[in-house]
C-alpha cells in the first residue's frame, strides 16, 4: 500500500498541533517531569522515536529546546527580580544545581548570571551578540514566535515512496555491533555472524540480512547506539559463540527502497520523520527501525547498499 496525502492536509494539521502540545507542555513544566516520556504523552505519540521525531520536525533536539527555554526563562527573573538569589531561580528554572545552571548560562549567554543581571542582559561578548544575530535567524527558520513557541510549520518534500507492509516475525542469530554506529564496527558485526553462519551452512537464497537499530543518534553518542547485525535463521539453530538470537515480532512498517551509501542512511530516517509521517496517518511504532540488505556494499563498485528501511508504525 504506497500512501499519498496531499501537502497542507488534515493528517499534517494533526501533526503540527501535537508538536505544538509538546511545545506547550514542555513551556509549562519547566520545572516538572520533562522526561521524554512524559512529553512524548502529553502531545499524544509514543515515546520510542518521539525525540528522532521532534528534532526532525523542528529543527532542535528535545534536549536543547529543553535547555534553552529553561535558560532563558533565569535570564528573564534574573532582569525582573533583582534581588531573588540566583540559586533559587536555577532550581525554580529546571536545573539540578546552581553549577549545572552557570555552566549552561555562561555557555549561552557567554557571561555569568551574575554578569547578565548587572548589566542587565546588555553586556554581550561579541562572541555572543554573533551568536544572538544566529539564534534569531535559526528560530525564524524554525517557526517559532513569541513566547509561546508554537511550532509554525515551514515547507517540505514530499517525494518519498513509501509503502505501509505487513513484515512476518523473523528469527534472527546477530551480533552487536561494538562501538554503536559506527561503519567500521557495524562491518566488523556483520563479518562476525558471516564467519559463524558460513560454515555451519545457514546461510541460503532465503536468507535475509537485517539491520536493526534501537537508538537515536542526536541523544545516545554515536558508539553508544545499539545496532545488531541480524540473520534470520530457523527454528533449530540454536546460539553459540559471539552469537545471540532473538526474534523480531514483526508487524505493520513503512518501508522504503534505498540506494546509497550506508553511511548516508540517518537522512533517510530524518526524511521519514519530517516529510513522510506528517502526510501518511500513521505515527512511529514501538519496535526498532529494520534495514534489509539485498546487496554487500563492500563488494558494489560505488560502495552503496540497496536495502528496504523499515520503520514501525501504528495509527495516528
């Protein structure tokens, strides 16, 4: 099933005005529980790619429109309440400690609270007043106005094939890659369950090579990130070695048909997040997003993969 929605619909409306109720909450509990769960529930999404889905959307990843906004509000109290204790409006404001709060306001605003509060907010490095000319231009880009930041949308591309498919549950041997995303250790992932497969003779025409990754790049370091190299095997191999097996339940993705370099494949899900799912009636799933391999890209004269990206989905 391959869905088109036409740019400007009802289904992207439904988007923008969650983003907004997360923009809300977020604005409204400062100092509360901005976990992403609890974000992600008060604009009604599941939490398992919600912050992949939030930065793709607005441009800034949860944790630093968290912190800015937590920032400026302090800048403000600390103008309009001289005489409160800088500690009190830190913790009033979000932050754990008075330390964790200079730290983050000294690299904002490029001065110390105190500084700011003396000159009332006038006393910018140059450094900083670059920066100020950057930040107006970056929030007018993102669509924000005023001190609501509601969420405007700006325009998008609308060009990705997508098509909504029923994938079976696969039974898959893998092995993790070590240092999370990165192309080198991913490789050596995947010559490692070869080197194990080959020999005992699983390997066959039906086999599929799976890609699964758990994490989002823009919060979890990129070596951190979790990423298995998967086969899918039968019923009767059993693990051993470097080896672990697990099964994937399978379910209702979108999948998309990528041509490209391996390395490229985090704008493939951006592009999912930001102009595919605003159109389509479905939001992101609860499982990991699955890449399946149809070619070895150590072996391609340009080095690309041809691989099915498949992200799990639910109804909007």
């Amino acid at each position: 099933m391959h869905t088109t929605v036409k740019k400007g619909s009802a289904l992207v409306r439904e988007y923008e005005r969650r983003i907004n109720l997360a923009l809300d909450y977020i604005r409204d509990n400062l100092d509360g529980d901005l976990s992403v769960s609890a974000i992600a529930r008060a604009a009604f999404f599941s939490p398992f790619h919600f912050h992949r889905l939030f930065t793709s959307m607005t441009d800034e990843t949860l944790y630093d429109h968290v912190r800015r906004l937590r920032i400026e509000r302090a800048a403000n109290v600390l103008l309009h309440s001289p005489d409160k204790n800088i500690t009190d409006i830190a913790l009033e404001s979000g932050f754990s400690s008075s330390a964790t709060f200079a730290r983050a306001f000294r690299d904002h605003f490029d001065m110390s609270a105190s500084e700011w509060r003396a000159g009332r907010g006038m006393k910018k490095s140059k450094k900083r007043k670059s920066n100020s000319k950057q930040g107006k231009a970056f929030q007018s880009s993102l669509g924000y106005s005023g001190g609501r930041q509601q969420f405007i949308p700006q325009p998008r591309r609308y060009r990705m094939k997508v098509d909504v498919k029923e994938l079976p549950p696969y039974r898959v041997a893998y092995v993790r890659s070590k240092r999370g995303y990165e192309q080198e250790s991913i490789r050596e992932a995947y010559e490692t369950i070869f080197r194990w497969a080959g020999p005992r003779g699983i390997c066959g025409p039906d086999t599929h090579v799976i890609g699964a990754s758990y994490d989002n790049p823009d919060i979890t370091p990129m070596a951190k990130c979790r990423y298995d190299a998967c086969i899918s095997i039968g019923e009767k191999v059993q693990p051993e070695g470097p080896v672990s097996v697990k099964e994937f339940p399978g379910g209702k993705y979108a999948v998309y048909r990528y041509h490209g370099k391996p390395a490229e494949l985090g704008t493939v899900f951006k592009s999912l997040m930001s102009d595919w799912f605003p159109t389509s009636g479905y939001q992101p799933g609860d499982a990991p997003c699955l890449e399946f391999y149809y070619n070895d890209p150590d072996k391609d004269p340009k080095g690309e993969a041809t691989a099915d990206i498949c992200m799990p989905v639910k109804p909007l």
